[in-house]
C-alpha cells in the first residue's frame, strides 16, 4: 500500500464529556480506507464531536481510536494533520486578514532559511485553488472572498495538507449547486486516488448521490450502517430520528384566517441582505421562513426587530409601527430567539435565574430586584419548558444544548410577546428535546402567539408550519402551503433551479 | 427503579458541587488573604493590631477604596477607566481655585467650602458622563479614551498650578479639614464615607436592573443587545457612576493636604483597578463584586501599612510587593474560568 492511499479508522468505546454533560456514550464502528462514508444524525447527535476527535481538536474522554489498526491519541490536530487527516470545518477557520496562500500553509509555511518562502506557497496555493476550482489569485485576502469561496479555500487547504482521510462538516451548506457539483467531482476523484471520506450532511440526495456508506448516529450513539444503495432517504431519515417522523410534530391546528395580521411586513429591505420583503402572520398561525445559509433570513428579521439598519412599514395588530432598537421591540410585544444560543441568546456564564428573566426585569423591580420572586419564576419556567437542570444555581453553560434552548425560548417568552421569532430553534439539540419544542411552537400557536420559524432544516418546517416563505439572495420568491409545502418545491425555490413555472 | 434514579441525583450534586465552588473559592480568597496577612502584621509588630492602626489604614483606604467600588462597575461592564488618578487631581485643583475665589466673591467661607465640595461631585459625573459618551456613542475603545483624558486632565492641572502646587488659603483649609480629620461615634469621616459608598455600590450592583444590565453587558454585550438591554445608556451610566465616585473621593482628600500638585492622585488608577481585580473581578468583564473589592482595597493598603511599620522589606518596595499580589491572584483565579 502507498504511502498516500486511504487511512483505516476504528473508534471503539470512544466516551466524550464536557464537564458534567456527557455527548458521546461509547461510539464504536470502523472504516475501510478509500471508501466514502455518509456519517448521518440529527444536530447534537455527537458527528461533529465524534469527528473532532478523530481529528485531534478534542481528546476522548474513554475509548481509543485506531489509525490502520494502532492506537492513536492525538494531543492536537497537529498530531493527526501529520497522520494525513484533515477536518474541514463547519464554521472556518480562517484568517480573514491574511492572504488566500497564507492561509493555506497557515501552520506549515514553507520556507528559505529563516525567511517565508512566498513564491513557493503561492505557486502551491494556486496548485490547490486549480484542484477545487476557485478563480481566484492566491494573494487575494480571504476578507474580500465571498461565503462560498471561503469554504472552498478550506478545502484547498485540506488538499495542500496532502490528506489520506478528509472530514467534511456540512461543506456544501454554503455552495451554490453549480459549486457543490465541482465539490461532488472532487470527492470522486479523491476516491479514486483511494483517499478516506467521511462526509456529513443533512442533505440526504447528496448522501445519496456520492457516498458509498452510510452510519447514522444518534444522541451521542452509533445506531446503525448500510450501503448506501440499499436505503432510500426515507429509510435514512427514519434511521436519524429513530422513529417514524409525523411521531415528531403534533397535529397541525389551522389559524383563524378571519383574524386580521398579528404582524405585517411591507416592502422591507436590509442593505446587503434583503431588498423589498412583503408577508403577514396571524394569531395563531405558523410561517416558516427557508433558504439556504446566506439567503438573509436572519438579517431580515435582525432588520425588522432594529437590531440592523433597515427600512420598510411594519404593522403591528394593524397599527403602523417603528422599531429603532430591540427595546421598541419588545415593548411592541415582538420578541426573537436568535440562530447563535451562545453568541447572542444566552448569557452562558451567568446562572440561570438572571437570564430568565433579564428581559422582562422591570417586574421584578420594586425599585428593588425581588431575587425571590425571580426565584420563584425560574422554578415555574423549570416546570412549564421542562428545563432538566442539576441544580437552580448552576451555570447556564452546565446545560445540555436541548435545555439551553428551552431556557433561551422561556427567556424570550418571558416578556409574554404576542409575536415570536424563532431562529433555528432545534439547533444543536437532541431528538427528544426537539420534539418537545415542537409541540411547545404548537402549544404557543394554540394560544395564539403570531410565530415566525426560521429554519434550514426542511422537514422542520414541513412538520410545523401552516405556510413556508421561501427566500433567496435576498429575496422572498415563493410562499408555500398545503401540498406545494415539499422538499422539492423549497429546494427549487431556494435554489433558483426552478424557473417560475406554474 | 431506584437506581437510575440515585445515579441522577448523584450527578445533580455533582454538578451542584462543580459550578459554584470556584465562586464561593473567589469569594473568600480575598478575605483569607487579608486575614493571614493582619495575623502576620499582628506578629511582626505590636503597633499593627490597634485600633489606632486599623483607622489609620481604613482611613487611606477611603480614597482609592471609594474609586474602586466605581471601577468595580465599569470593569464588570467589561471597561476600564485608566484617567481616575488625574481626573481627582484636576478635580482637586479645580475646587481649590473654586473655594478660594468663592470665599471672596460670596463672603461666607463656608458657602464657599460646601460649594466647593459640590463643585468635586459634579465635575466628577461630567467628566464621567463625558468618557461614557465618547465610549458609548463615539464607539471609541474605553482605553484610548481614557488614556487620552489621563493626559489631557494631568495637563490641565499642571497649566493651572503653573507648574507648582494650588492651596487653599489657611483660614479655609482649617474651615474644610474636620471632613478628613474630624470623626463621628469615634470613627474617621472618610471611613463612613467609604462605608456608605460601599453599601451603596453593593445595593446598585445586585438589586437593581441597572446593576444586572451591567453585568449582562460585561458577560456578553452582544447577548444583552438582543435581550433589550439598553446598552448605550447603561454604559454612559456605568462610566458617571466612576465620575461621581472619583469627585465623591476628591472631595475628601482636598482638606487632607489642602493642595493639589501634578503628583496629586498619581498611580490612582491603578490601585483603583487593582483593589478590583484582587477583589476577584474578571478583567474581562461580567463579573466582580463590592465586597471583594473593598476586601482588595484594605489588602493593599494593609501592605504597605505592614511595611511601613516593619523593617522587614524596604518600604521603598512597596509597589512591586502589590505587583507581586496582583499577579499572584490573578494567577490563582485563572483555574476558575
């Protein structure tokens, strides 16, 4: 066998803790080398940390991972870079102020003597850039490139590593089909030179179309592999969720379409992300919002709720309002759950009572803050949201990412909005917990709260909402419902592959 | 059945057990290190553990201690205000020239002093109100700003004392002197003073919206701009809270020396700051409190108390013994995070 064919991986027994909270409860599979495998689970389902492991960003906390059948404990991703695997990143990892090439030998710069070598580096980087198919000139600073080009410069630099097993976290969720396509070819390729893929996706025709193998995983659990060709994605999606999918989402309850709009949105527009936007939702009633990562949706709604520059009417029970900052927001009774739990939702550091109730603290207040009557509506919230926590005095950071979220969504309902933005609400959060928000979003909507679900996950949205809008490039191109409200038709939409037909 | 159900209740009090102690260990340390350091102060020498001693200390903690409960605030908001010591000194010269001229011009020595005094307040919440607008507003780093007051207000001193010193005249400073020596149930003024800043300062901290917008802002300004927080306002607050702290200290040094010099409040700023800092705040924002930093502001002072009543370390060594501390506890803290 050459030096450069595929890597052998085996995890056996691997554990993985983060302080109390256990993600990874015993994994063990193994893979050939030269074969390309679709590692498949729900968010949280423990892929990511599984392959952060592998590729020696985080060290198991029980088990061993085997290269070509030795023991390896890698103590960085150095270590496991040196072994030829190579992890391209969900989120990049890139210096945005350093060029294309210097980015691609960040960590292995070439060198003369004791000065940068800059001809060879760039000559390779165009070499790498050449192989995905990126027009771009390698001293370019990777600032000025565009989302899609940042992803395809990570995987150059994956190339340039010379990697034997090459991970992929969702590499595509930022491609256009045209680059996805180049991105399909390249796997091809690098199967034929007998390279190792594991490849993660939530988009089951692409597992479909260029894996060889598929493992799913499952709260933290390896549940089960076939090949590929012996699963249809209904097989494969049933497998990831570990029931029959309608068992997800409760039974849609129709809105009272004789109410006038909760809120109504003309014509709103977010410089750089989305010009001209037009929709209504009713008491009641749930609106998905689809489209790929980078259509603005959030910004859209970072725009409406003052959080952004933006313009446009918004009508709030009919009555003309402005949102200048997220305090007129809420105080119009709109209230956002953002995409970024720990960036943006919750104050991770701080325990859970002062996050509860940081929204709506002027309750509290007499002028003094009654810490008891906090106290006393943590413990409500505990039990309404069903927050499974230690203890009350522990760190937000010390929960799950499904408990987070229910603190973050109780955090947002605190101030008892009558209209609210849901941003990837299921994000990074375990099956049972999803389906528990589901049938809170539902419960919510019964009571007639006004929501709005931004969501890339489509059967989300299929499973939960009345009307999905579709956005593009900025763009709302489509609303769907009822029947229309398909995988397909919101791929199209969101794609643009689907040409105005009917 | 019983046993998932122990094993659950085993991990709730492991976690219990996990999260808190590093704070409840942050809380204390400053405390345990104050109370080894008085039991070492106490052996060294006899004069240490009197009552005339421990006014003494409490009474020059008063300043910076003063200082430090409103830079408690903007370093939990996760600032920083590095013009304290000069912003007292101009304050200082300021009031000085302000009673000396309103003795004459109003005939009542005492409207003057009280004047005067009011004048070190409000100069303190302008000058406050100033960095936080330029912070807030300006979106200028609080750093740079307040380096640059740091200059400008020390310059401005100087210009106005020509180059020496400004003092009150002598039937005015003997007027202003009881509010630094004189003394109420036995103890000394600033001390009440200082007490009562430090309730103060605790009550806004933890009891008060105001006092969690800051904390939220310092753990993560982005998480409180989407929570509604008002973070442009509460910040310019945060910073006029250090100002009034700043002028509220000023006026009670002016009658202790009864003048002010371009070396008045020099190195303030940074035993303000370290007071905090060894009172187990995070540099970095989000977290700190009063308690801590009143505990931090005795320790220091209690060190150099110690060495000036021993012969054990050159008092000139002074500064690199708190150099030593600061960096010690920073070390300590460093696990917590």
């Amino acid at each position: 066998m050459s030096a450069t064919a595929g890597l052998a991986v085996g995890f056996d027994g691997i554990v993985k803790r983060f302080g109390p909270v256990e993600v990874l409860h015993g994994v063990s599979f193994d893979l050939e080398p030269g074969k390309v495998y679709g590692l498949l689970g729900e968010n949280g389902a423990g892929k990511s940390t599984l392959m952060k492991i592998l590729a020696g960003y985080e060290q198991p906390s029980e088990g061993l991972v085997l290269i070509d059948g030795e023991p390896a404990a890698f103590a960085g991703s150095r270590e496991a870079e040196a072994k030829g695997i190579v992890l391209i990143h969900q989120e990049f990892n890139l210096a945005d102020d350093l060029t294309i090439a210097g980015n691609i030998f960040l960590g292995h710069e070439r060198r003369k003597g004791w000065l940068l070598d800059e001809d060879a580096m760039r000559s390779g980087a165009q070499t790498a850039l050449d192989q995905v198919g990126l027009a771009r000139a390698p001293d370019t600073p990777v600032r000025r490139l565009i989302v899609a080009e940042k992803q395809l410069v990570e995987i150059a630099k994956a190339l340039s590593r010379k990697a034997r097993l090459l991970i992929m976290d969702e590499p595509t969720a930022t491609l256009t089909p045209s680059e996805a396509g180049k991105l399909f070819a390249l796997i091809e390729r690098m199967r034929a030179e007998g390279i190792t893929v594991i490849y993660i996706s939530h988009k089951l025709d692409e597992v479909e179309r260029i894996t060889d193998e598929v493992i799913v995983m499952r709260d933290g659990r390896f549940v089960g592999r076939a090949p590929t060709a012996s699963l249809t994605r209904h097989a494969m999606a049933t497998m990831m969720v570990g029931r029959e999918i309608a068992d997800l989402f409760p039974e849609k309850i129709a809105a009272d379409s004789a109410l006038p709009p909760a809120l109504a949105v003309e014509n709103f527009s977010v410089p750089g992300w989305a010009s001209d936007i037009s929709f209504t939702v009713r008491p009641g009633e749930i609106l998905g919002f689809a489209g790929l990562v980078g259509a603005g949706r959030t910004e859209l709604f970072e725009g409406i709720l003052g959080l952004r520059p933006g313009s446009g009417t918004i009508r709030r029970d009919g009555k003309l309002i402005q949102l200048r900052s997220p305090r007129d927001a809420t105080r119009h009774g709109l209230a956002y759950l953002s995409e970024d739990r720990k960036g943006k939702g919750l104050h991770i550091d701080f325990p859970l009572r002062p996050n509860l109730t940081l929204m709506a603290l002027e309750r509290y207040a007499k002028p003094l803050l009654d810490h008891e009557a906090e106290q006393r509506a943590l413990e409500a919230a505990i039990g309404e949201f069903g927050i499974r926590a230690g203890s009350l005095g522990m760190r937000a950071a010390s929960l799950s990412g499904g408990n987070q979220q229910k603190l973050a969504l109780a955090k947002v309902l605190h101030p008892e909005p009558r209209v609210l933005i849901l941003d990837e609400p299921t994000r990074g959060v375990d099956v049972g917990a999803k389906r528990e928000i589901y049938f809170l979003i539902q419960k919510l909507a019964a009571q007639g709260l006004a929501l709005i679900v931004i969501s890339s996950e489509l059967i989300e949205l299929i499973g939960l909402a009345h009307r999905v809008a579709v956005m593009r490039e900025g763009r709302l191109v489509a609303t769907v419902e009822g029947d229309e409200m398909t995988e397909a038709t919101m791929i199209a939409h969101a794609t643009g592959t689907r040409h105005v037909a009917a | 059945m019983s046993q998932p159900d122990t094993a659950e209740r085993a991990e709730a009090r492991a976690r219990e057990a996990t999260v808190p102690l590093g704070d409840r260990i942050a809380a204390f340390g400053p405390i345990i290190g104050l109370v080894l350091l008085c039991a070492a102060g106490a052996t060294l020498n006899s004069d240490f553990a009197t009552l005339d001693n421990a006014l003494n200390v409490l009474t020059r903690t008063a300043f910076i201690g003063i200082i430090a409960v409103g830079m408690c605030f903007v370093i939990i908001l996760g600032g920083i205000d590095l013009s304290v010591g000069s912003m007292a000194a101009l304050i200082a010269g300021c009031v000085i020239l302000f009673i000396n001229w309103a003795a004459s011009a109003f005939g009542s020595p005492l409207m003057a002093v009280i004047g005067g005094a009011a004048l070190a307040v409000v100069l303190g919440g302008v000058f406050g109100l100033l960095h936080g607008i330029l912070i807030a507003k300006g979106r200028i780093e609080p750093f740079i700003v307040t380096l640059g007051t740091l200059g400008i207000y020390r310059a401005y001193l100087t210009y106005f004392a020509d180059g020496g010193a400004l003092t009150l005249d002598n039937a005015l400073a003997d007027l202003y002197a009881p509010v630094y020596y004189g003394s109420f149930l036995g103890v000394p003024i600033p001390v009440w003073v200082f007490l009562l800043v430090a309730l103060l300062g605790a009550l806004i901290l933890n009891r008060t919206i105001f006092g969690r917008h800051v904390q939220a802002i310092g753990s993560n300004e982005t998480v409180a701009r989407y929570a509604a927080v008002d973070v442009e306002r509460v910040k310019i607050l945060t910073y006029m809270l250090l100002g009034l702290c700043v002028g509220v200290a000023t006026l009670l040094y002016v009658p202790r020396l009864g003048s002010a010099s371009p070396t008045t409040g020099l190195l303030w700023e940074l035993e303000a700051i370290a007071a905090v800092i060894v009172g187990g705040a995070a540099l970095k924002g989000g977290h700190g409190s009063i308690t801590g930093t009143v505990i931090g502001a005795i320790l220091l002072s209690v060190i150099s108390n110690i060495l000036n009543l021993t012969s054990l370390i050159s008092v000139y060594l002074n500064a690199a013994v708190q150099g030593f501390v600061i960096i010690t506890v920073a070390f300590l803290q460093k696990g917590r995070r």
